[in-house]
C-alpha cells in the first residue's frame, strides 16, 4: 500500500502542471494537465456512447491514463523544436501552424514516445505487478492505438485541446485559431468528432459574427 | 468489438500487422504449451511482446483485433504510371499551403498518424486532396479557407 499511496501523490503533481501549450501562447492562469484529463475522459464519454462497439469503462481508463507520463516526461507541443526565446517572435509563431518534412515529423514522434514511455515507467515501477501490467497496457493502447478504444480515445483526447483553445479565443481571443483549425482538418477523421467540429464550427462563425 | 469498417493498408502496413499477428499466435501457443516462445528470444523484439506475455486477456484481445483488421482489409495499390500525377490512398503529397511547404503521405485511417506525417484518407483535407493533380490548387474551407498547392505526388514503398 505504500507504494500505491507514492504513486497517487506523484500522480497529484498533474493537478499543478499547467500545460505547456497555453504556457507559449502566454494565457494567463491556465488549466493544468489533470483538469484536461477529467474534461477529456467526459468528452471520450459522452461521445464514445455513440460508437458501435466501444468499452466505455476501457475508453475512461484509456482517458485517465494516457498524460501520467507527463510527470516526468512533462507536456510537449508542436511547437517544441522551433521555440524562439522573443516574446513578439513567439506570438507571431503561434499564428501559424508548424510544417516539417516526413522524416522531422517521423524523429519528433520517435523522441516523443520514447521519453514518455520512460515516464511512465518511472512511474509504475514499484507498483503491484497487475496493476502495473494494466496501467502500462492501457497507456500503450492509447499510445499504438491498438483498440477501437485506443484509436477513439487518440481522437477525443485532442478535440478536447481543440474545445479548450476554442473557449480560450472565445473569452480572451487568444490563443489565435486558424492554425488549431487547419490542423483539425488534417487531424480528425473520427465521424463522431467530425460531426462535434461541425457543431463547434457553427459556434464559432456565430461568434465571430458578433 | 471492431468497428464494422473496410480498413485500407499499405503494404507495408498489412505486412507488418500480419506479422504482428503471428508473433501473437506464436507467443499464445507457446503460453498454452508452458514453453519458452521463439519470439521473445528474437534479437529484434518488439518490447510490447514481453506484455502480451504477462497479460493473456490483452493478447487475446489484441489477437481478435488484428484478426477482424486482417479479414476486413483491403490493400492500397498503386496506380498505373500514367495515373500516378493524381492524388490516391498510398501518395505521398508535397503541398504549398499558407505560404509553407508542408509533405504527407494519404493513408486509411488505421496508419494514420499526421503528427509522423500520415494523413487519414477520411479526414476533410484527406478526403479534399483525393482526384487531383499536381499543380491544382484545393481549397478547403471550413471555417477558415486554406488553399493547398499540389506541388508532387510520389508513390512509393517505405
């Protein structure tokens, strides 16, 4: 039971982590990569119910455990290889939406996952063997999108970004939004989600309106 | 429970999936036999091997996984050479779009990954860029209106 009990207090820290996407793009007071996940893991929910075939109770552990590498790992964004250290370059940078070549995209993804996955492991490693076969086996299945829950839940956990950087631009007009929709149209093809994207792209045009 | 959909794959893809399925199989009937598998004495091991050795129910889930992938697949072709200047599952796009170039390659939606640079053949800009040709320009909109400049199309094993 001690262990368990490191364990949650370790996993207390996402409570405090801000995540790293509206750190850049300089929001003030934002949410922190526990409060993603608690919105994400509803998000999976109440949009997983319309999915022919989906484990509900697997697609919320999925969404419970697929950040807690971040605590060691930390929060990456797409950003991260071309951060400049100006302010007014940094804002700039924001408005648009980073392009790699294949072989950058495929490197990125790579070191990604490999520093994560020693997060996690950092993690678990001195919980009991079943609990931490589980944990590891849930986080892969987000991770290589093994399962029809994996792959749904790979999709939710971003529109969840998306619906927060939406309501961001919506009170503050910050973060800017044109890149976070050029990416979603790159990104999702979900048709659940896609049909969410519409919902939201109502919004946004009446919004934008006023 | 897969989702009752066609799954579009590379070659490379359904080779790589099939062979994941008998390593599986492998690992499944070793466990079943108390012995030792061959897989994990491979040099090249897939670490995600040894945790489908400690879980059963996951191997087995993953096993009838990859089972409903392989019977409902359907392998990307390319095209023939004289096709092969328009956009189809399996080519790789160099595009101009907001004044950047960006490149990626149009897959089905089971290897897509677009942060490695594998587009969804189903996802908007996917399903915008199919049909065209070098040199077109495809306007997606919704609701911010981008234009993608088809400036390559390659077709080529990895």
């Amino acid at each position: 039971m001690k262990d368990v009990l490191n364990f949650l207090i370790e996993v207390g820290k996402l409570k405090r982590n801000k995540r790293k996407g509206w750190v850049i793009n300089q929001i003030k007071d934002p949410e922190s990569i526990a409060e993603h996940v608690f919105r994400a893991a509803i998000l999976g929910w109440v949009l997983g119910r319309k999915k022919k075939g989906i484990n509900l109770e697997k697609l919320i552990k999925i969404a419970l455990v697929h950040d807690l590498c971040e605590i060691y790992a930390g929060d990456t964004t797409p950003y991260d290889s071309i951060l400049p250290k100006n302010k007014k370059k940094l804002k700039e940078l924001m408005k648009t939406w980073p392009r790699f070549s294949d072989a950058k995209k495929e490197r990125i993804a790579a070191s990604k996952y490999k520093r994560e996955r020693k997060g996690l492991e950092k993690l678990i490693a001195k919980l009991p063997s079943d609990l931490k076969s589980e944990i590891r086996n849930i986080w892969l299945d987000y991770e290589k999108k093994l399962t029809p829950e994996g792959r749904f839940f790979h999709q939710a956990d971003r529109m969840e970004n998306f619906l927060q950087a939406y309501e961001y631009w919506e009170k503050r007009k910050n973060p800017p939004l044109v890149p976070w929709w050029l990416w979603a149209r790159e990104f999702f093809d979900d048709d659940v989600l896609l049909e969410f994207l519409t919902v939201l792209e109502k919004r946004f045009h009446r919004r934008k309106k006023r | 429970m897969t989702e009752e959909k066609k799954f579009y794959l590379t070659k490379e893809g359904l080779e790589k999936i099939k062979n994941e399925y008998k390593s599986l199989k492998e690992l499944k009937l070793a466990k079943t036999r108390g012995e030792s598998p061959k897989v994990l004495q491979s040099e090249d091991l897939n670490p995600e091997y040894l945790i489908f050795q400690e879980d059963v129910s996951f191997l087995e889930s993953r096993i009838s996984e990859i089972d409903s992938i392989i019977k409902s697949a359907t392998l990307i072709k390319f095209p023939r050479k004289e096709k092969q200047n328009i956009v189809d599952l399996g080519a790789t796009i160099s595009v101009e779009v907001g004044g950047q170039t960006d490149e990626f390659t149009l897959v089905g939606s089971l290897e897509a990954n677009p942060s490695a640079g594998k587009i969804s053949n189903e996802s908007p800009v996917g399903m915008a860029l199919l049909g065209h040709r070098i040199g077109e320009a495809v306007v997606v909109s919704s609701p911010i209106q981008t234009t993608y400049k088809i400036k390559k199309i390659k077709y080529r094993t990895s």
